[in-house]
C-alpha cells in the first residue's frame, strides 16, 4: 500500500502529494475498486484534455482512446462492485491519485502545442508504468474477491498495449524536437 | 512443410482410399478435397488479445472475430484486404478468404494486439 501510493504520487511528479507513513497494510476488496475507479478517472480527465488540446492528430486520438477504454474498464468495475455489494472505500493511493490526477491536468492546462504533446504523453508513459506497478504488485495479489481479480488480470493486458502506444508517440515526438 | 506438398500428400490418401473402396471416379471427383464444405472459425477478442492468435484456413472459409472484451477494438490486416473498423464490445465481423495467401492483422488501438491467419 505504501510502496503503491509512493510510486504512483513519484510517477505523477506531485510534490505535495500525501507520503503514507502508516504501517504498511494490504488493501481489502473495497479499497481495490476504489483505486482502480480512481486510476481509470484520473487517466479519462487527462485524456479528455488531449482529444482537446492536443497539438498532433495522434496524440488527439491517442487522448481520445484513453477516453474509452477507461471509460470501458470503470464500468465493468462498477458494475462488479455493485453486483458483489462492495462500496469503494477511499484510502491513501486512491487519494494520491486523485490529487496527482487533479496537479497533473492543472499543469497540462497551462501548455499549448508540442509542449502540451511531450508533458501529456511523457506523464501517460509514467502512469501506466506506475499503474501497471500497483496492478501487479498490489492490486492483484491482494484482490480477495475471485471475480475482481479476474476483472484486473482482464483488463492488464490493454494497460500494457496503452504504455506500449505511448512510447511509440513518444519516441515520433522526441524526433520533432 | 511445403502447403503444396501436403495437400498433394492428403489427395493421394483420399484416391488410394476411395479406389480400395471400389468407388467410381464420378464418386471420387465429387469428393475432391477442393470442393470441401467452406469451414467458419471464430476468433475471440479478450483481454486484448486474439485467441488463438494463429488460424490456418483454407480458401472459402469464413473468419468471424467477436470482441468479448471489455473494450473497442479493430481486426485490421495489414496491407489492404479486411478491415472490422471498431468492433465495440459484443460486436463482431465476419470476413471470407479468397486468396491463397497468409494474412497479418492487428488491432488499430492496440499495438501489441497481433494475429495471422494462414491460408493453405
């Protein structure tokens, strides 16, 4: 829990961001959907922004993709957490997340053009590194309920497609510089 | 393997059978491998990937691609010949092979999604 919250709130670049100093605890059920709700949100804002902002047409697209598929995996996981009963319970990862989600976006906001390119798709490259760090560090490892897990270990795969695509666009645009 | 050889190879089974059978080469003609029932097989799109990620056709045959994952995805060969557009989860597309010729595809969205069909 503590190492997840610290990874993600390093990827995020947050200074500010809450440091768990309590004494390492695994998460339940309830925090689980709580963090994978959180982590799928924080990705739609930022990717609502680029299908905006976006500079180049394919990191617009790229924006709008993030869009879907998360938009894809928040509700399956909603619609398993009300069919298994379990409310999301809020914790400090999903609380650094949301905060690093909120500064990131907030920064983004203040580019324009190729900067807003390589900052909204350099911070894709790190948050589905870190993501991807929580899923198979903590988030799966700790999911008690068997459909939850199966719901994480479904959805992986398209998290490492995304980092995968993330990297190619990132690689075009160091070349344009 | 040579395709070419094999298919050779299967005729030759099915005359050296059909002869010891004592069938009639009107009999034989008709059933000629070539003329096979065109075969559907499906390939399943989850957790963003296809599976089985390698199907071996025969000219004729239908491929049907059902998303059964949780979101949108494409079955586009490379180079020109089908292309799904976005298959949306429960959706599907269906495509016939004509062309005796191996084909690559992947998903638009998805780079490390990758498939191949082999046509023999």
């Amino acid at each position: 829990m503590t190492h997840t919250a610290l990874i993600i709130a390093a990827a995020l670049a947050v200074p500010a961001a809450p440091r768990a100093v309590e004494a390492a605890q695994p998460v339940n059920d309830a925090q689980i959907a709580s963090i994978v709700v959180t982590a799928n949100q924080v990705d739609i804002d930022a990717g609502k922004l680029a299908s905006e902002r976006a500079a180049k047409p394919e990191v617009k697209k790229f924006g709008e993709l993030m869009v879907t598929d998360h938009t894809g995996v928040n509700k399956a996981a909603v619609d398993l957490a009300t069919k298994l009963k379990v409310t999301p319970q809020d914790n400090p990862t999903s609380q650094s997340l949301k905060a690093g989600g909120d500064k990131n976006v907030a920064h983004l906001k203040t580019l324009k053009g190729a900067a807003f390119d390589k900052a909204y798709v350099d911070q894709e490259v790190a948050y589905h590194t870190a993501v991807l760090d929580a899923v198979d560090k903590t988030l799966i490892p700790n999911a008690s309920n068997a459909e939850l897990k199966a719901l994480l270990v479904k959805v992986r795969p398209a998290f490492v497609a995304h980092l995968e695509h993330a990297k190619q666009i990132q690689a075009t645009l160091g070349g344009a510089h | 393997m040579n395709p070419g050889w094999r298919r050779d190879a299967v005729a030759a089974v099915w005359v050296a059978a059909v002869a010891g059978a004592g069938w009639t080469g009107t009999a034989l003609a008709a059933r000629a491998p070539s003329k096979a029932k065109p075969a559907t097989h499906t390939v399943t799109i989850d957790a963003t990937s296809y599976a089985p990620a390698r199907l071996t056709v025969h000219p004729g045959d239908t491929v049907v691609w059902v998303n059964k994952d949780l979101i949108p995805h494409t079955a586009t060969a490379k180079g020109g010949g089908f292309d799904s557009k976005v298959l949306a989860a429960g959706a599907s597309f269906r495509f016939t092979v004509k062309a005796k010729a191996g084909i690559d595809y992947a998903c638009l969205f998805h780079p490390t999604m990758k498939g191949r069909i082999d046509v023999e």
